[in-house]
C-alpha cells in the first residue's frame, strides 16, 4: 500500500503526446509456441521495451504492459516512427521476421493504433493508485474536491 500516490489523483504532461496501442491475438491455439515465435520471442516486446526504457531520449514516456494489449506513451510520433523505422533498434527486424514467419498464414495476428493527444485534451483520474499510465508518462497531481471532467479537459470549448 505504500507505493499508493494519493486519494484522488489527476496526470499532468506538458505539450503534446502520443498514445500508441500494440497487441497480437493468438489465432491458432494449438500453436501457441509458433505464435510466440512469430512475436519475436525472446527479442520480441518484452526486449523493445527495455531497450527503449534503457534509451529515454528515444523518446519513450512510459507503458503499461497489458495481454493482449499494450499502452505506450510517447513524447512525439516522429519518435515512435524513428525507433520503428531505424535499423540500429531493434524493432526493424522483429517486424521484418515476423512476416518472414507468419508469411500467408494467419496463425498469428498484430494490430496497433496511434492517438496524437494536444496538450490539455486529455482527462485522467486515479483512486488509491500508484502512478499508472499517463500518470507514469507525466506526474501524478492531487484532483480538487471541486474540479470535474469538463474542468480538467482544458481545452474543451463547450
């Protein structure tokens, strides 16, 4: 209970962000070994990850890891596209094998969606947590008894 940030908290980040979902679905499950294979395996998320946390000026804010799904926080998409697109990272060639391996078939599936979030159109609240995702990526703030939703969302003009 101690790592508890507080009562009722809020995140704040300055500037802009990028909020990028990743997950695989495991089509097959009697190839449940081929699918993890496929993924990457021991050079596969788990890998990326802490090389990007190793690397922060990669630009990686925080994550959560999740199954099948996993949130990440960046600082910019020129970021996130960078470290995807970079040969000397070691993205470029789990991608690359990954469909060397899965080719045709459809044993195993990857999907992913990128949100760019402008600073101030995003709303975040925590209850007897420790900072946990956007409250990693930015700071963990107490919420007034007498702020909202609506309050939090900045730049909500309605």
């Amino acid at each position: 209970m101690s790592d508890v940030a507080g009562r009722r908290m809020t995140a704040e980040i300055e500037g802009d962000f990028v909020v990028f979902l990743i997950g695989a679905r495991f089509n097959n499950k009697l190839q449940l070994g081929r699918t993890l294979l496929d993924l990457g395996g021991r050079r596969g998320m788990r890998h990326m990850l802490d090389y990007l946390v190793a690397h922060p000026e990669k630009g990686l804010l925080a994550y959560e890891m999740g199954l099948p799904t996993i949130v990440q926080y960046w600082r910019s998409f020129e970021q996130l596209e960078a470290f995807a697109k970079n040969q000397d990272d070691p993205h470029l060639a789990v991608w690359r094998q990954y469909w060397r391996r899965v080719g045709s078939t459809s044993r195993t599936g990857i999907w992913h969606e990128t949100f760019l979030v402008r600073e101030g159109q995003y709303e975040a609240v925590y209850g007897n947590m420790p900072p946990h995702g956007l409250g990693k990526a930015g700071r963990l703030v107490p919420v007034s008894e007498s702020s909202s939703a609506r309050s939090r969302l900045k730049a909500l003009n309605v």
